[in-house]
C-alpha cells in the first residue's frame, strides 16, 4: 500500500492526527475544562468515589432503607416491652 500511492497513506496519517488532537481536546462547552492528563487521582479519592458511586445506586438506597426499617420496628419493640413491664408492675403494686 506504501508503494502504491504515498500520498494516500500521508493523508490517512494526517487524519489519525487530526482525531487524536480532538481527542484529547476538551470541549468549550462542557463543564470539565481540564485536560485528561493532567490530574492524577489518588488511591484515597478514587475510593471516596467509587463508595459515593455505589451509595448512589438504587441497590445501596433501597438496602439503606431496609436497614432504617429494620432499627426503627427493633426500637419500637423495645419501647413495647419497657411498657408492657411499667404497667405490668404499676398493676401488680395495687
């Protein structure tokens, strides 16, 4: 292909180029105007994430409220019991 037109293969060269500069370019109008390489994350912030990530999703909410649930009905007995013995006392003293 080399051989057969140079021409050719310099402008598929030139275009390869072209994309990788859009590439890494970022756009006007976005809100992230930092250039892909020039930050690195640390292990300590990439782990923040990755657990707000996952705090986000549906499965850990919908789990969140379980667990919620799951205290408040345990409190409530509690409540019950430390009533049911006051008054069982309070009746039995008359």
């Amino acid at each position: 292909m080399q051989d057969s037109n140079p021409d050719l293969v310099r402008g598929l060269r030139e275009d390869r180029g072209k994309q990788k500069r859009n590439c890494t370019t970022p756009d006007p109008h976005s809100d992230n105007l930092f250039k892909p390489g020039e930050r690195t994350i640390s292990g300590k912030e990439m782990q923040l994430r990755s657990r707000r990530i996952y705090n986000q999703l549906p499965e850990a909410t919908k789990k969140k409220e379980e667990e919620k649930k799951r205290a408040v009905s345990q409190a409530n007995r509690l409540r019950a019991d430390v009533f049911k013995k006051r008054l069982l006392e309070q009746i039995l003293q008359r």
